[in-house]
C-alpha cells in the first residue's frame, strides 16, 4: 500500500490509522459521558498490539481520553512491541491560556506527561485539542512549543480542530504543519474548504469519524442505534443521527452493498490525496480484524466511483 508523507517529520505512514478514543474506556467530563462505553483493558492492549503487528502505524490519542488512560495503553503496547510507530496526541488549552494567548508556564509539565504514559522521549505530533475556532494563531504565543520542538521533544504539531472555520484558520495562519478534522462520505467540506489550503501550504491532514461516530454500518439500513448512558453518543443531536441514517439508506440505494458499506466509506477517505491519515476508532478485536481484511486489499489503486453519493447532501444541512 502507497504510504503518506509527513511533511514536519519526513517520515511516511500507512493511509490507515488508528484512533484511540474507543479504547479509553467509560468516563465523563463535566457530569457527561466523553467515552465509547467500558472496554476491557487486556482486550484493548490486544488490539493495539494487533493493530502496530499488522502494520498499523500510526495512532492518535489525548490527554482527555480518560485522563491518558489510551496514551498509558498505547505506551504499554509500543513498549511490548519494540517498533517505531508514529503517536499524535492533544493536549487542551486552560481558559487561562486562551484567554492570555499564551501558554501557561507549566505547558511543557504537560506534554512531559504524556511522553511519561506513551514511555516515549519525543511525542511526534502534539495538537493543540479543540481550541475555541477564533483564536488568532498567528498573535498566540507558543514560544514553548517551538522550544519543545528545538529540544527534540516533539517533532511537529498543529490543532485538531472544533469547526471549519477553526480548522481554516489553523491553515491560514501556518499554525504548525498538521490539522485534524472530520471527514467522512457525509462531512465531505473539506473536500473544496480544506483541502485546496492544506495542499498549498504543505499541511498534513488526519481524517477523524471516518465511519461517522459508527453510524456507518450496516446495521443501521434495519436497526435504529441504542446507545448506553456512557457512550457519549447518547448525548448525540437526534435530527444528526436520523440525517445520517437516512444518508446511509440513501448511499445503499444508490448501489453499495451493505457489506461494502464501511470499506466503501474508508476508501472514499483515503482516496483524496490531500488526507494523510484516515484514523479509524476501533473499539473490539473483531472490528480490527474486519479493518485489516480491507486494509490487505490494493485500495489505493482502486478507482473508486463517487457516484454512491449522488443526491447526498455534502454534509448535515443544518451544519452548511
Ligand atoms: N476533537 C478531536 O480531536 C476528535 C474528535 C473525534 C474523534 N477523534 C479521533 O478520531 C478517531 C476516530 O473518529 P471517531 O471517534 O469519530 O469514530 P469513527 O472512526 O467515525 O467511528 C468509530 C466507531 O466505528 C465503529 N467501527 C469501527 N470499526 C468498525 C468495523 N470494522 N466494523 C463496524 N463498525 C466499526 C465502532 O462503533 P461501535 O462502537 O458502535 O461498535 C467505533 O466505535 C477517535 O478515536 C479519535 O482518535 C478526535
């Protein structure tokens, strides 16, 4: 499979990545559920060793992940593994720092944590999490993160970001050399709002909820989703969700099998050559080894028919 270029690393991954939310098992922040429900520590250590054996080679984490739970987990498997994958991990601003437009002194104490869960000396990409999307990057001070960088603790950084428009102003202002953000068959923006801007400054782009929070399955052609009480999407917005089922139903009309449907939706995502990594939130061995089924195919060859997606709005209508 055709690897991807880091421009701030100058190192390449595998198209697919891996995304490490699911893993962190149940937890909230401020009285409301921020996981994917109780995940099962040993089977979680499994899959990522699974997944970097297989050749799984780059994986994004947080600090609010269960307050670094999946940056320990994730530690312990590179650790037993000995091999040099790529980690990216966030760290979130304190409302100080956003109000200050600066980086409280205790910054690096920060990113020192995590290099001491993830048992590494160099975190490889450090985003700044969610940040409000009017920040004005280029009048921030973040003396500390280019002295991190200086010093080898880090190797490059950038945002994920909340909105689009926060996720443009990152680009705009040259705010590191990477950006996250949504990008799936029903979040397709970025395709004319993002991608032209991070090809032309040299960004790299990690596509997050490429399967739509898991609302792409098959499944959900038959079945309306339960979630439990500490699965975050619980708290989802229900117009959001019948949108995308009806979406789903559409995309299956419009010819995919629904057993094509979740390889489908991550070609679709892989396919642009502006993403560099599409990261997957796998949460069971079985979803990983169905991933790696795909992942054997010679996807990045493939020509890939769009037309799936004929009269499927280019994202939630309330969100355009
Ligand atoms: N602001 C941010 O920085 C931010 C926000 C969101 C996500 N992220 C990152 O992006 C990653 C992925 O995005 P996402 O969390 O929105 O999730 P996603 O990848 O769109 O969806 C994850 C869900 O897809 C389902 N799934 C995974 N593999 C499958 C398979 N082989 N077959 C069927 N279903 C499968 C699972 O659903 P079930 O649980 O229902 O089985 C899983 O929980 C996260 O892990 C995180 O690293 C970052």
């Amino acid at each position: 499979m055709k690897k991807r270029y880091w421009y701030g690393l100058q190192k390449e991954t595998n198209p697919i990545g891996f995304g490490c939310w699911q893993i962190a098992g149940s937890h909230s922040i401020g009285g409301l559920p921020n996981g994917w429900g109780e995940v099962d520590t040993k089977e979680a250590l499994h899959i990522l060793i699974t997944a970097i054996n297989s050749g799984i080679d780059f994986f994004d984490t947080a600090q609010g992940y269960n307050s670094g739970k999946s940056e320990q987990l994730l530690g312990e498997a590179i650790k037993q593994t000995k091999k040099d994958v790529i980690v990216c991990t966030k760290i979130v601003l304190t409302d100080d720092e956003i109000k200050k437009q600066t980086l409280d002194l205790n910054f690096s104490n920060r990113v020192e944590e995590s290099l001491k869960r993830l048992e590494k000396d160099r975190l490889d990409i450090l985003l700044i999490h969610n940040p409000p999307d009017n920040i004005r990057w280029t009048e921030f001070d973040y003396t500390q993160i280019q002295e991190l960088q200086k010093s080898g603790k880090i190797g490059t950084f950038g945002v994920s970001a909340r909105g689009l428009n926060g996720a443009k102003n990152v680009v705009e202002a040259k705010f590191g050399t990477v950006l996250e953000w949504v990008f799936n068959v029903f979040e397709r923006r970025p395709v004319s709002n993002l991608f032209p801007l991070i090809e032309q400054n040299k960004f790299n782009f990690i596509a997050r909820s490429p399967l739509s929070r898991g609302l792409i399955n098959p499944k959900y052609l038959t079945n309306t989703p339960i979630f439990n009480d500490d699965d975050f999407r619980s708290t989802l917005p229900a117009d959001w969700v019948e949108w995308t089922l009806d979406s789903l139903k559409k995309i299956h009309a419009n010819g995919v099998a629904a057993d094509d449907i979740i390889r489908q939706s991550i070609l679709y995502c892989i396919q642009n050559k502006a993403v560099t990594s599409t990261i997957i939130g796998i949460r069971t061995t079985r979803q990983l080894e169905d991933i790696l089924k795909m992942n054997t195919l010679n996807i990045h060859s493939e020509c890939l028919n769009n037309n799936f997606l004929d009269g499927v709005p280019e994202c939630f209508p309330k969100w355009a």
